[in-house]
C-alpha cells in the first residue's frame, strides 16, 4: 500500500493503518533478514605464506576455522606457532575492519 500523493497516514481508517503498518513492518523484517544473511556470508581468510597455516574469521571476528598442517611439529616451535597464530589474527582482524568499513 503507498501512502502517497496527497493522502497520508493519519488521512487512513484505523483498518487501514493496522494494514499499513503490518505491511511496512513486514517489508522491513524482510530486509533485515536479507541484510544478517549478507553479513554472515562475509569471511576473511587468511594464509601463512608456507601455507602451513590457515585461518578465517567471521565478520564479527569469531574464529570460524583453523587449519594447521599435521607436519607443524618439525617446522616450528611451539613459541613460532604462536606469533605465527598472532600475526594471522592480527591480519585477518584488519580484513574483517576493512569489510566492516566498505559496508558501512
């Protein structure tokens, strides 16, 4: 229903209203859902330049998968894995930033 040209809003029966109303709420929750499936689409994934390592986050910066290769152990200490899992954060936190920025 538009609400246009002349008659508005308060111009509508109270049966009317009650119709407007559900229809734009209606339209408006449709949008919404659109827009948190588009959000939860977004990922920033992030690689270590060995390929070793593997990480992607969601947009709201939650861990959502790690890859570690099995051989790991024979690479790097226990101490490299970890700055090496902090620079990967690191990074894909500033992807998810910068996606969060395009969006809005």
């Amino acid at each position: 229903m538009n609400v246009s040209g002349g008659a508005g809003f308060d111009d509508l029966g109270d049966a009317e209203k009650v119709k407007f109303s559900q229809n734009e709420t209606a339209a408006t929750l449709a949008h919404l859902d659109e827009l948190l499936s588009e959000l939860d689409g977004l990922r920033a994934g992030v690689d270590d330049p060995n390929g070793l390592i593997s990480l992607t986050l969601g947009f709201d910066g939650r861990l959502l998968e790690l890859r570690i290769a099995e051989s790991i152990g024979q690479v790097m200490t226990n101490l490299e894995l970890e700055k090496r899992l902090n620079s990967l954060f690191a990074a894909g936190t500033k992807g998810v930033d910068a996606m969060r920025t395009d969006l809005l």
